[in-house]
C-alpha cells in the first residue's frame, strides 16, 4: 500500500497514456497495416502507456537522500 501511495500519478500517467494509445488506434489507426505503432492495438497502447509513464516522469517531483 505505501509503494501505491507514493506512486499513484506515475500509475494514473501509465493508464491515461495507455486509453489514449487505444483510442488513437481505434479513431485513426492504420488502414494499411504498414505503421509500425498504429496498426494494432496492443502496439499503440503499450507505446501510449511509455508515453505516459514519461510524461509523468517528467513533473515527478523527487526525494532527495
């Protein structure tokens, strides 16, 4: 429970990044099935998913020693 409490918006960034890989995929995707991030799901959602995480990385403040 305290790893969650000390990590929520990292997790938050990672689900968020991850919906929006999904949608991206499902409102544009590619119809051809040459891109390599968007032409399956698990592809652009995983990739939405790295992307949140470093996102989120980014405005995480953190602890010094």
């Amino acid at each position: 429970m305290n790893w969650l409490k000390q990590n929520w918006i990292t997790l938050v960034g990672v689900i968020a990044g991850g919906l929006i890989g999904y949608v991206y995929w499902q409102q544009i995707g590619c119809v051809s099935g040459s891109c390599a991030i968007s032409s399956k799901p698990i592809n652009s959602t995983l990739y939405g998913s790295l992307l949140g995480y470093l996102m989120v990385g980014v405005f995480k403040k953190r602890e010094k020693k």
